[in-house]
C-alpha cells in the first residue's frame, strides 16, 4: 500500500531497483579475468605462480594490490530517485 502521491508498489520498485544497482556495481568489481600477467603492469615484478593459479586474470602483484585496495573511493550519496524512500540503503 502506497500512500500520498506515490502509486502502489512505487516503494518496491525503488527498493528493488537499488538492490539491482548494488549487486550490478558489485559484480562489476568481481575480478580479473582472462589470461594471468607474468610481471606486475605497475611495478614489473613478477608474480608468484600460485597467485596467479589462485586469481585468474591477475595484473598485479601482492604489494600493488594491497596499495589500490587501500585507497579510499568514496561512493556519491546523491539520491537518484528524488525519494526519501530511495535512501532505504
């Protein structure tokens, strides 16, 4: 049941839609794919075999890995959907 303007089932929709965004940005961060890099593509060192029989596709080493996965990306907080029904998440 919907109240005021919105029509029935407007929530839902919105709250699905945002579920649908989330896993879509999180299957886009799933991984390398593809054939292993033998060096590192930002320091040159090699990296080892058993990463890269653990990690298909990978392109980076240990190090280089840690370093991007420590830097910080903020993610926008602006409501898209022009509801505070949106901002549910």
């Amino acid at each position: 049941m919907a109240g005021g303007w919105s029509r029935d089932g407007a929530v839902n929709e919105q709250i699905e839609a945002s579920i649908a965004d989330e896993l879509a940005r999180l299957k886009s961060r799933r991984g390398p794919v593809g054939e292993s890099a033998l060096v590192c593509v930002e320091c040159e060192e090699e990296i080892p075999e058993a990463r890269r029989v653990a990690i298909p596709g990978v392109k980076l080493c240990i190090d280089c890995q840690q370093e991007r996965d420590g830097t910080f990306k903020a993610r926008s907080g602006i409501n898209r959907r022009g509801s505070k029904d949106s901002q549910l998440k």
